[in-house]
C-alpha cells in the first residue's frame, strides 16, 4: 500500500504534507530521488519518527535531477527505483545502470513489488522531486514517468496563490494523461484571501476532490504539524489505496 505525493512546483509544500501523513497514519517515507543533499530524509526522521528510507539517487546540489546526475557523471534509471518489500529493507544506494542481463535479473518489475508490498500490508508515502513534467533524463523521461512505473495513486500539492490553479489543472491533465490515478489535492495554504475561490475552481474545473487545506505554520515542528486534524474521510481514502 503506498501513495506519490506530487506538487506542482518546487517548495510546495510536499515534504511538510508528506510528514502530515506518515505523522497521523503512522506511514514510513520514502523520497527515491533527492537533489540537495539528505534534507528531506532527515527531516522525516526527526519529525516524525517513522522508518525514511535512503534515496536510491542522491545529489548535493539543489538544482533539477537530471541536471544533478549529469554533472556528477551519473543518469537516472527510474527501472531502478523499486518500492521497498520489507520494512526498512531498502538501504543502500544505486549510482550505476546495470549493463548486464545479470544485474537486469536482479531488479524485480513494479507489478511484483507492487503486489508483494500490498501482501506484507506495509504503508509507505513516496515522495517526488520537483512536479510531475520535471525531467530525470535527457531521453525524455520524466517524473510522471517514475510514477506510472511504480504504479501508486497520486495525492497533488498545489498552492493557494495566484496561479495554482493553471498549475494545479496541467499536472491533473499530465497525470490523466497517462492513465494515472489521482485522489485528489491538498492545497498548501499561505494567501488566504484567494483560498475559497482557488478551491473552488480547482475542484470543479479539475474535477477532483480537495482532500484538505494545510494552514501557514508559523513554527515547524512535530506538534504543529499534528495538530493540523485529518478529515476521517481523507484517512479512509489513504487506508484503502
């Protein structure tokens, strides 16, 4: 059982939302593609206390993927990114594309993983980099890409400013496209005079559902971030995905 928590920008707000979850569902996280550095993995862990697992590629530089790879010599293989099978299994690092059929072998396909997650009745949050048209590759692939290889239903972060809701109906648009799930959108609120109409349009012109509005914290932390209440009805959707 997992969801992809996209957004439709960087610094949305996915991290702050993905702990959110894994705080109130008691969630592990896992980020499979990380540019900056380890950030947002350790925040996760000090946050919240659930099992974050390591990043499958990790660059220092806080610039797009594909761009972090090429300059560290490296290229993003999303065949590589596999959704963990047992709790806090995944702990190594792949900076490499295998180039034997041996080493092919060795990497189970998503529908597999998929099903033998589901079976061992773990929970995971996946969170992307960046939104869902951020390229990984110069080939073309594309974060939408990695999803639909994972095969998770997508919960979409978009903001409550000026914008989102152009930038929030494109990544619906790129994620239907491609036969892709959405449950819905969680909109990170810091504008709150435009938060009703925004909500609203989102809703009817995306047709999907608004899962919750995030408020502004002034302060980060453990306790404020819990204490922002899920909906039942947002918990129940997440359980039965």
């Amino acid at each position: 059982m997992a969801i992809f928590v996209t957004g439709t920008d960087t610094n949305v707000g996915k991290t702050i939302i993905s702990s959110w979850i894994c705080l109130h569902l008691g969630w592990d996280y896992f980020k499979p593609i990380q540019t900056g550095g380890n950030s947002d993995n350790s925040f996760i862990s000090s946050i919240t206390g659930v099992p974050a697992y390591d990043s499958i590629f990790s660059f220092s530089e806080p610039i797009a993927p594909h761009v972090a790879a090429k300059i560290n010599g490296s290229s993003i293989d999303i065949f590589k990114i596999q959704l963990p099978k047992h709790r806090k299994s995944l702990s190594n690092k792949i900076d490499s594309i295998p180039t034997t059929e041996h080493e092919r072998s060795n990497f189970i396909s998503a529908a597999t993983q998929t099903k033998d997650w589901e079976k061992e009745n773990n929970k995971i949050v996946i969170e992307g980099a960046g939104g869902v048209l951020v390229p990984l590759q110069k080939n073309g692939i594309k974060m939408v890409d990695l999803i639909r290889h994972l095969k998770v239903p997508v919960i979409i972060v978009s903001r409550s400013t000026l914008g989102t809701i152009n930038h929030t109906l494109l990544t619906l648009e790129a994620l239907r496209a491609r036969e892709i799930k959405v449950l819905g959108v969680v909109i990170n609120s810091t504008c709150e005079e435009s938060l009703e109409y925004n909500s609203k349009a989102i809703a009817e012109y995306g047709s999907t559902e608004i899962l919750a509005t995030f408020p502004h914290l002034k302060e980060v932390t453990r306790d404020s971030i819990l204490s922002v209440q899920m909906h039942d009805s947002m918990k129940t959707l997440l359980e039965s995905h």
